[in-house]
C-alpha cells in the first residue's frame, strides 16, 4: 500500500523547471504527469489562477512531506491531526525582503494573507511591514501545506479501499 511520504516522493516527480524566454526559471507540470498529481495543484490554486508560487509552494509541501515523518508512524489519532503542525514547523518565508515585496505583488489576493495575519495578532502587532509581509507568506504557505497534506491523506485512504474491495 502506498503511504502518504511515497505518494509525496512521485509527485515530486512530476514536476520539471523550465525557463521562460526572458531568462526566469519556474517550476510546472510535467505533459506526462498523472491526473491525481494535477488535481493537487489545481487544488492548492484554490481560487487563484495558475501561479509561480503556488507551483513552488506545492513542490516544498511536497519535499517536506517526502522528507518528514510518515504519518502511518504516528502512535495515535492524535498525533495524527499534529501532522500538519509537525510539517508547519519545518515552513520558513523568503528572507530577501525584494523577495516578499515580489510575492505580495504578484497577486491581489496575497494582501489577504497578511491581513489574516494582522488579525491573529491585532492588537498586539508590533511588527515592521516586512515581518507582516513575512508572516503573510507563511501563512499561505501553511495552507497549501495543509490542502496537499489532506490531499495525500485522502487518496491514501482512496487507494486502500480500492486494494480492499477486491
């Protein structure tokens, strides 16, 4: 049966870096990837149309998981619904600031995610706006983490119902 690192471990494999023809490299889809990996990146664009980040975002989820610890060693249901928290720890942002101001541009709705941030925190926020714009970023991040890991999780529990009903 297939676990949730191993499914995570050929998902990476479906992805390839290309370069556009002004020079900048970013990651997409493989012509060849199989359906369930591109249902995972749909997903994660949520409302979003298809994007750099997200790409990008999906892929680290991805890596993390395949790196991190399986869920199948968890001792208890509880441990279990701590996986997100687990791999959540492991999500840093960019550390440039050129970088955050590059994120939070590129699209509207990533102004969200700051003021997400704003209200968990409001107001006790002391933070400069490049720490905001930071935190804004881990917490997209941490979605896309969560939206991949719940993915993995179910098709997992997909495919063992499948190899059971035989």
């Amino acid at each position: 049966m297939d676990n949730i690192k191993s499914l995570a471990s050929f998902a990476l494999g479906a992805f390839t870096n290309k370069r556009r023809a002004n020079g900048d490299n970013f990651l997409c889809l493989k012509d060849n990837a199989v359906d369930w990996v591109k249902d995972l990146v749909y997903k994660a664009h949520g409302e979003m149309a298809p994007d750099d980040y997200k790409y990008g975002y999906v892929y680290d989820a991805l890596d993390c998981i395949a790196d991190g610890r399986d869920p199948s060693e968890f001792d208890n249901v509880g441990e279990m619904y701590d996986y997100p928290e687990y791999l959540a720890e492991r999500i840093e942002a960019d550390i440039y600031t050129h970088d955050l101001y590059s994120w939070l541009s590129s699209n509207l709705t990533r102004a969200g995610y700051v003021d997400d941030y704003l209200e968990q925190v409001a107001p006790a926020a002391k933070d400069g706006i490049v720490e905001m714009i930071r935190n804004g970023q881990v917490l997209e991040r941490t979605e896309v983490l969560e939206i991949v890991v719940q993915y993995l999780v179910d098709l997992d529990i997909e495919q063992q119902l499948e190899n059971t009903a035989i």
